[in-house]
C-alpha cells in the first residue's frame, strides 16, 4: 500500500499500532509489516510462535481507532518439531487443564492443531485452545469443539443485557441484545474493539449459549488525535 494514498488518519492508526507492537513484549516486532486503510489494518511478515501472532493480533485491536485486524503473519516452523512431538504435547496440555473435559480431542498435521469433541460451555472450549496455542512449532489452532445446547431460561436476554451493564469495559446503551434459542445476537456500535469483545464474552458467559452472532460496529468517536504522537 502506496503510502501517498493514505490520509493523514490512516497514518496515525498504522504508527500507532506499529508502535504497540513494539512496546508489548510478548511481540517480536521487528519482521512484522503495518498497514491500515479506514480503520482496517492488515499484519503481515513472519514470527516463530502461534502465540505471538494471536498476541500481535491483539496488541494491535487495542490501538484506538483499528475497526478490523486481518492477521497474516506467517507461523515459520520450529526447527526439530515434527506433527508427533506436538501431538504429544497437546493430549499433555490438554490433560493438565481440569476444565477441558476428556472428551475434547487434538489432530495435528504440518504443525495445524484442530481440536474436536463436545462440551457443555463456552469457557471449556475456549481453555481448550488456550491450552494448545503456545505449543512450540504449532501453526495454527482449528477449534472444532461442539457446545452442546442446554435449557435456556426464559429471561435470558434481560440477564445478558444486565451483564453487559453491569461491565466496566463497556459501554452497553449502545448494545441490543436479542436470543433466539441458544444463539445470543448482539448488535450496535462500541468505540473500539476491546469494547466489542468484551460484550461479546459477556454473552458467552450465560449459561445454554452456544453460539454469540456479534454483529456490533467499530466506530470510534471523532477527532482521535494523540497530542504525544
């Protein structure tokens, strides 16, 4: 990207976040590439762990003014790990988190690590592939673990809303909630993504939710200048 076609705002938020990923120390930050167009900014470049491209992945969503990420930094293969040593490693992993349930399975191909199996949370799902993430030489993690659907109460969009309220991270007037079966649907605007993400985990965290369809807008105020920049 052409850096004359960029506006002066398109500028800010990609040394923004290029700074963010120098400053957070869980990012190598030196063979990463920065651009942004809108709001939208694009990573690319190469890095040795999975866990440091989800981390630059969220060092740069903390930017204020960043709408979307679409992360395409290259996991480069640690030398002398083979698919065996990292399935070893996952069903290890996989084991020591008392939250994962033992009906959660691992498959791992060319360093790709897909997780498989049912469970009756959210949560459970999620620790499952936060368990394998920082497997060294893993590519990427597929989840492909079920929720599986449970009774949900009849005032669930009320207490999901109140949740959504009652978060400090957030501002929720913005936010409709509605539910249909066990699928919550967020919809509205937030002012960064951070916001986006934390009522999205809110929803999450009802009990018989499989499924959160967020739907909910990045749209930072106006006039996001950095007197420092």
């Amino acid at each position: 990207m052409s850096t004359a076609t960029l506006t002066d705002k398109d500028l800010r938020v990609r040394n923004a976040v290029m700074q963010q990923l120098e400053w957070d120390p869980a990012v190598e930050a030196e063979a990463i590439g920065v651009s942004a167009r809108d709001g939208a900014v694009s990573l690319t470049g190469s890095i040795n762990t999975y866990a440091g491209k989800l981390a630059a992945e969220r060092a740069a969503k903390r930017v204020f003014g960043v709408r979307a990420v679409a992360n395409d930094i290259e996991v480069k293969l640690a030398a002398g790990r083979g698919d065996a040593d990292i399935a070893a490693d996952a069903s290890l992993m996989l084991r020591l988190h008392h939250e994962v349930p033992d009906s959660v399975q691992a498959a791992v191909h060319h360093g790709h690590i897909t997780l498989t199996g049912a469970v009756d949370w959210h949560y459970q799902r999620m620790q499952a592939e936060k368990a394998v993430r920082y497997i060294r030489g893993a590519r990427h993690v597929i989840n492909n673990i079920a929720v599986v659907p449970r009774a949900v109460g009849h005032d669930m969009k009320r207490r999901i809303a109140q949740a959504l309220y009652r978060n400090a991270s957030l501002d929720a007037k913005h936010i409709d909630v509605t539910v249909t079966g066990s699928v919550v649907h967020l919809r509205g605007t937030a002012t960064s993504w951070l916001q986006r993400q934390a009522a999205e985990r809110a929803a999450y965290d009802a009990p018989g939710i499989t499924l959160v369809d967020n739907q909910i807008l990045v749209d930072p105020p106006d006039g996001d200048t950095c007197e420092i920049c």
